[in-house]
C-alpha cells in the first residue's frame, strides 16, 4: 500500500480571504496590497482607539484654561490648529475616523445580507420574480447614487441627526444603492453555478430546492465578496462625506464627520487658513486610498491571469510530476491510479 | 526506418528545459527533451496530460506564457527559437512554421469572414496585394477540400462544421507554406468519423505540400494513423523515440507499453458480454426503463420552431443490463440520458422510469423515485461541490433521503463506498482538486452507488480521462455493475469503450435509432451505413492495420 500524498492545505491563518493573498502576491502588487493594508488597518485601529488617541473630545470647546481660540494655526496645545467653530481639527479627524468606519459597518452589514439573499433566490429560481428583481435594480442604478442617498436621508432623518440618526440615514440611503451590486454579482454567479455539473448531480439525488440554494449555490457564489466589500467601503466613505459636504450629515456636537468640517471650511480657504481643510480631506483620501488598494490587489490576484508570480530560476527544481493548469489547480500525476493498492 | 539521402532537419531540439513559475513551487514541465524532425516527416509526440507535449511544442513556436523559463536549443531552420526577439519571432511564425490548434471554433475569430483570416496571415509577412491575398485564400480553401471556395471565401466561421473550421485553421496554416506546421491534438475536438477526414487532410499537406508535421495527441490510433515516428513523452521527458511500426509492434519501455495496453480495442468485449448473459437470470423482467416513439425538443427563441434532439426512439433497458448508447455529437444520446434522469422534460412518446411515466411528470412525484437512480456525469473535474469534502460529497445522497442525519454519520456508508470503488478511506477528507482525473472519477462512481441503484446512467464518464487511467475506470465500472448488478445507460462517442461493458448497444444518430443490438451484431456486422462508417472511422492502434481499415473508409465512403 502506498502513502496517500501529503495534503498541504496550511493553517486556518494561510487560507483566510486576504492573508492567503498576501502570501500569494508578489512584487509591485504585494506592495500595493500591504500599503493598502497598512493604511487600513491604521484607519481602524485610530477608529477603534479614539478617546485614547484624540487630545480632546469631537465636541469639547474648552478645557480647563478656558475657550479653544477660533482658527488658531497648528502648533503649541492644538497640533493641527482649531476650526472656525472652535474645535480641536486633530481630535475631529480622529474622531472622524469612528464615524467613518461605523458608516461602513452598517453599510456593507445591511446591503450585503439583502443583496446575497435576493441574488441567490432570483439567480437560483429564475422565472418571472428574476425579471421583476433585475428591473428594480436596474432602476436603481440609474438613479445618481448621490441624488438617491440625499433623498434617503431627508426621507429616514429630516436631514438632521444625532450620531445613530446620521449614520445610520447616510447608511441606509448607502444600502439602497449598494444593494443591486451585490444583487448583481451573486446573482450573476448563481446563474452560472446553475449549470454546473455538481449542482445538476445534487438534483439527480432529489435534494429539494433550498438545501442545493443553501449548501452548493450560495456558499460557491459568494467567492468575490471581499472584492466588493472593499470596493463599496470606500464608496461609502465618498458617500458620507458628500452628504456631510452637502449639509445632510451629523451635527458636531453628535459626532465627528469629515464632511461636515470640509463644508464648514470652505470659507477658511480663501482667507488662508488651511489646516481646517487639508486635514479632514486628507483623511478621507487616505482611507479611500487605503480600501481601493486593498481592493484592487484582490481583483488583480484573483485572477491567475493578472497575478504576477516569482520567476522561476534556473537552480535545480524537483522534475514536475504535476501539469500546470491554468488558475494553478494541482492535480496529482495521472500515474498514482496505477500504483495504488487494489482491495 | 533508415534515411538512405540525407534529409535535413527542420526542427532540432536538443535538451530543452522548461521551468513554469506557479503559486507554489516551481514546476519543471519539460526535463531535458531532444527532438528532431525532418522534413516531410510526421513526428507524433504522445503522452498523457501533464507530461509535457504541448509545452514542448508550442515551445516551437516560441509561444510559451510569462510564467516559463527556458533553457536548451530549439533549432528552426538556421534559428535557434529561444534566442530570438519577439519581432524575429513575428517573422518566422506562419512562413518558417505554422500551428493547428486542438479546437477550430475557438481558434477562429467569429467576426471575421474566413478569407479575411487566411488573408490575415499574408498580409502579416507583407507580400500580397489585397486581391492577390483573396485569390491565394480561395485557392487554399480549395486545396483542403472545402467546397465551393469562390463562394464561401466570404463565409462566417460559424457558417461551417466543425470538420469544415478544422479544415480552415489547416489552410491558415498551410497558406504560407511552411516547412513545419505543429497540430496540437487536430482531431481531439472532432466526431470519429470527422477525425477521419481531417488525419487524411494533414497526410495530405505532408505528401502534396511537403510540410513536416509535428502532430501531438493522446490518441494512439491518430499516431497509428498519420505518424511516421513517434516520441512518448512522460513526465516531461521523452521515454522512447522509434518509427511508428516498431512502436507498435515492439514497444520498449514499460511506460509505452501500459500505454497502449490500456487503449480499448474493438472485439474484446464480446466474449465478457457472452459471459453476462449467461449469468443473468433468464426470465424477462418488466423493463427497468421503456421509451416508445420517445421525442424531445428544444425550445426555439421567439417562436422560431424548437429543435428536435431526439426523434422517434424506442428502446428498453431490462434489469441488470448494460445498454450502450453512442453516438457522434449532437446525435441526442445525452439529452436521452438527461431525460432519464429527470433532468430534461419529454416533448412526446412515452419514456416509462421505474414505472413512472416520464411525459408531463411532476418532480414531486419523481422524486421519491431518484434514490432509486444513479448519475455519473462527464466531466469528474466539475461534477463535486469544490467546497465540501469527498466525505461529504458522496454523503450527500445518503442525508438528502434521510438515510444519514449528517456527514459524520454517514461516514462508515461512506467509507464502504469508497473501498468499493478502490479509493483508501482518507480520501475522503480531501477535497476534489486534490484529487486526479479517475480518482474524481471513481468517488463520482461512489456517490452515484450510495443509494443503491437499481438504475445508473453514465453520461460519457470517461472522455475527459487519459487512456490509462480510462481503463481503470472502465474495469472498475464492470466490477462494480457485477457485484451490484444494476441495470445502466452507458452513454459514450466511443465504440471501442461501449464495446467492453455494453450487453446491447444503441446507435444514435442526429436523434433517430439507427442500429441496436448486441456487441456482435452491431460492431461485427453492422448493418447501417453510418454504423459501417463510424466502425470504419475508428483508428485502432496498429500502423499496418489501419492502413487497411483507411482503404475500407475509402470505400465505404462512396456509399453513404
């Protein structure tokens, strides 16, 4: 009897969704990958940490020597200088980065389990309630995304808010827009799976319509959701912001949001000041930046034909007993059959 | 054989690496390969996927991807292909040496009207004025037998048949005249009796237009056919180099000879059939499946009137038998083993399943019947959920009808299965890609017994697995029928396959019965003229033999 082969399959850690790309990626795009990473695992720990690291609290105007001067330049007590309305601009951007991250939580948690669900069941079943959810949809998209969350947030808050009201109104006008994306993909995805052989061989067996939508649909569908994950987290961003820009965001005094202080400084660039302005925005590219990369490396490893890998060098390898497929699948030499032990 | 002039060589390979770049390790395809060909020469390089042919040949043509590293000479003429830079490449490619790709629906672009591709190539080396071009196309396409060429010079790629795009991918090839053109698996894509026509093509371009030929295949019956000499290839090195009588009749290395020890032949089977009747019970059992005047259609788009896939069929399956369905494709024996199965619905006739008739059923009322039926389908590769376990793939059926609460309770079932099918029971907790082809292939077979069936239907179980390892599965498919004694479809393109497990066989063709039988009568004396032609097109594994069946086609081809 010969030993089976070994199986590599590596720790929990080497196959979770984003560190098994890292390992795998190489070169400019291993770069891209950690600088995104970096930049967004910054983003949520400063999120996470906000009443450590800010100096101040979102809303505080005084302390104990007194008023916060108004537009006092960076340096001495503020290291980044004060807004027109006498906030600390460091501890706002801190503090903005908790507000940031929560809209995105609510955003990606709400849209993503809706827009999974319906693309499965309008993917997997077909049939008219397929053609009324892709008509909805594509009504949605044609919608100006910004126009939509405006009009959302009018509709769930007034356009005023707390910090839960604020977020959860830039969240939930977010959602609606995101929802037909992940509608689309899974749906797209559960259309092909369909076809499938193993999906045909499961209903051979006679599984009923759930347990195949359930088990062999949906956990095979959602392989490109961390991709889009990150790339609707910067949208998200860019939404809230916009609202916050627009005047529909979260007053100061309820929470940090780095929209509302790039409109409250509109006035401060022209008159020179622009520590209230840079800052805030500052942020907000970074972070997009931060997610985008992230997300851009993941599209551009999942695909064996945009991923980059080591050359091989001319020092002596072991003779291949494998054949390369294309999207690197291993599969064992043909000539095992012949070796293994017959019963 | 023995070159009395001295022939030049127009291909010389010598020690040839290469060292493909992968997720893992690195992986060496080709170890070491020296080759030569002489012009007018067919040199088939055989072997199984994996052991490196296609690299080795496309390294010819200097058209390895990124991820390659190489190492050796590749000789072209006065060239030597690894050295050049991709413009020289450009310039040797289609005049110096000129590919065959394996499938001609792919290897043509579909916006494109024919002439204008075999043009493309003309005006790629600058020669030609746009007329010139269109008339040297035309006359091309007269050349490898496509008629009518004036005329469907300006046809779409999608215009033609399959045999008749392979003919127009050879004509790319060969407008430039090149001293050698590389096919890679010309015929793997194509009917038998397409194969046929198209090995006579490439004898054709070697004899009338004195091109060498690099043919790679896995088809021992394609080299017995068309090559002159042969190199195996295995594991990225070449096993044994010989002309192709000596190959055949004295293989030397034990890599080639299980080789073509595992190539099915026409006629083994009869006696094992003879050997099944004899042990089957006598008495007529109510038929296990029953399809009078059986009709299926396809729906057409918007009106247009549906497809016919199957015309008219009448044929049962008794207990305990093995009926072997074939066909070419398109012929509808798929359709008929997918309405079985109760995957497709029936336009007309009657298709009785285990007593259930099949016209308008409704899924509630088949389901009950389903454990009662097996499925093995044809690609191994795509037929288990790449997420779930073998364990739990082949548990499935086992939970569905509530024979097992879950895959941990179903794991002794599970591993008596997979010891049936010859797998070792730690297989099981592998998932399917890492497994190999006929092991995918066996736990498919596995899963498919779990419920014990009264009935499997096997759509093509083996056409997507090298020979070697067909065998094995085949072997194991007779064992197994034996042991469980479950009446099957055995659905296959291939005659020789259907030849050692089918007690009755079935000849489809373009969805209407044209001959059914047994082993003997069917294949020793069939009666239709396709039946004729498709025994006649089939390429066996011997050099002087085929050259003798080739003559029979021949004749044979003036009658239908």
């Amino acid at each position: 009897m010969t030993e089976p082969v070994v199986v590599r399959r590596g720790s929990v850690w080497s196959r979770l969704p984003v560190l098994r790309q890292l390992r795998q990626s190489v070169g400019l795009q291993r770069g891209m990958l950690i600088v995104g990473l970096v930049i967004s695992v910054a983003f949520v720990l400063t999120a996470i940490f906000a009443p450590i690291l800010a100096p101040y609290g979102y809303a505080q105007l005084q302390d104990a020597q007194g008023n916060f001067g108004a537009q006092d330049p960076p340096g001495g007590k503020h290291l980044l200088g004060t807004t027109v309305g006498g906030y600390d601009v460091l501890s706002r951007v801190i503090w903005g980065a908790q507000t940031a991250l929560l809209a995105i939580i609510i955003a990606v948690v709400l849209s993503v389990f809706l827009g999974i669900l319906l693309g499965v069941i309008s993917g997997y079943l077909g049939g008219w309630l397929d053609r009324v959810l892709v008509v909805i949809a594509d009504a949605v998209y044609a919608f100006p995304t910004l126009l939509l969350a405006i009009v959302s947030a009018i509709i769930i808050s007034g356009g005023q808010s707390n910090l839960w009201g604020g977020i959860l109104a830039s969240g939930v006008s977010i959602t609606v827009v995101f929802i037909p994306q992940y509608f689309r993909v899974i749906r797209a995805e559960a259309v092909r799976i369909k076809s499938e052989a193993y999906v045909e061989s499961a209903k051979v067996v006679g599984t009923s319509v759930l347990r195949i939508m359930l088990r062999h649909v949906l956990r095979n569908a959602t392989r490109s959701l961390p991709l889009i994950i990150t790339l609707n987290a910067s949208e998200a961003i860019f939404t809230l912001a916009a609202l916050g820009f627009l005047g529909f965001g979260i007053e100061p005094n309820s929470a940090a949001e780095w929209g509302y202080d790039l409109n409250k400084s509109i006035s401060d660039v022209t008159s020179g000041i622009w520590w209230t302005s840079i800052f805030p925005g500052l942020a907000i590219v970074l972070v997009v930046l931060g997610v985008t990369l992230v997300g851009e490396s993941l599209n551009d490893l999942a695909d064996p034909r945009l991923r980059t890998r080591r050359r091989a060098t001319g020092a002596p390898v072991t003779t291949a007993d494998v054949s390369v497929v294309p999207g690197g699948t291993l599969d064992a030499v043909t000539i095992t059959d012949g070796l293994e032990p017959r019963s | 054989m023995t070159h009395v002039a001295p022939i030049k060589d127009v291909v010389d390979i010598e020690n040839l690496v290469i060292t493909f770049a992968t997720d893992g390790e690195p992986v060496r395809a080709v170890d070491g390969v020296s080759l030569s060909v002489k012009s007018g020469e067919v040199l088939a390089i055989v072997g199984e996927s994996g052991s490196g042919k296609t690299v080795t040949a496309k390294a010819i043509l200097g058209l390895l991807p990124e991820t390659a590293t190489r190492s050796g000479v590749v000789l072209l003429g006065a060239n030597d292909v690894i050295q050049l830079s991709p413009k020289q490449l450009r310039a040797i490619r289609g005049v110096d040496v000129a590919m065959v790709f394996q499938e001609p629906s792919t290897a043509l672009n579909p916006v494109y009207t024919v002439g204008w591709q075999i043009a493309e190539g003309l005006r790629a080396h600058g020669k030609l004025s746009k007329k010139q071009a269109r008339a040297k196309a035309i006359e091309i396409l007269g050349k490898v037998g496509i008629p009518d060429p004036e005329h469907r010079v300006d046809y779409y790629p999608h215009q033609f048949s399959g045999g008749q795009k392979q003919r127009v991918v050879i004509a790319m090839a060969l407008v430039l005249e090149p001293e050698v053109i590389v096919a890679d698996e010309p015929t793997t894509a194509l009917d038998v009796t397409v194969q046929a026509e198209i090995l006579d093509l490439l004898r054709r371009c070697r004899d009338e237009f004195g091109a060498a030929i690099v043919l790679i295949t896995h088809n021992m019956g394609v080299v017995a056919d068309l090559a002159d000499r042969v190199a195996v290839m295995y594991n990225g090195k070449v096993v044994e180099e010989a002309d192709a009588v000596t190959l055949f009749s004295h293989p030397k290395d034990a890599y080639t000879q299980r080789l073509l020890a595992a190539v099915p032949k026409l006629g083994t089977g009869v006696s094992q059939t003879r050997e099944r009747a004899a042990a089957r019970p006598k008495q007529e059992l109510a038929p296990v499946v029953q399809a009078t005047n059986l009709v299926i259609e396809y729906p057409g788009r918007f009106g247009a009137k549906g497809f016919r896939a199957v015309d008219d069929v009448s044929f049962s399956i008794h207990a305990g038998e093995v009926l072997g369905l074939v066909g070419e494709s398109g012929s509808g024996k798929t359709t008929i083993g997918r309405a079985i199965g109760g995957l497709t619905r029936i336009t007309d006739g009657s298709l009785t399943v285990l007593g259930q008739e099949m016209l308008g059923v409704r899924e509630r009322n088949f389901r009950p019947l389903r454990s009662r039926i097996g499925f093995v389908f044809q690609d191994p590769a795509s037929s288990f959920n790449p997420l779930l376990s073998i364990a739990e793939c082949v548990a499935e059926p086992l939970i569905v009808h509530g024979r097992a609460k879950d895959a941990a309770s179903a794991r002794p079932r599970v591993n008596e299965l997979l010891e049936a099918v010859q797998l070792p029971r730690a297989f099981g907790d592998r998932f399917p890609h890492e497994l190999s082809g006929g092991q995918r292939q066996r736990a498919s077979l596995a899963r498919s017994l779990a419920l014990e069936p009264e009935l499997l239907i096997a759509d093509e179980p083996t056409s997507a697995l090298d020979v070697s390892v067909q065998a094995r599965v085949l072997e194991l498919f007779a064992e197994l029928q034996k042991e469980f004694g479950f009446a099957a479809l055995f659905i296959s393109h291939d005659l020789a396959v259907v030849d050692l497990l089918a007690d009755r066989i079935a000849v489809l063709y373009q969805g209407k019965l044209v001959e059914e039988g047994t082993g003997a009568e069917v294949l020793v004396a069939p009666k239709h003229p396709y039946t004729q032609r498709l025994l006649a097109s089939l390429p066996v594994p011997d050099p002087a033999e085929q050259a003798s069946r080739r003559e029979l086609l021949r004749a044979l081809g003036g009658t239908t």
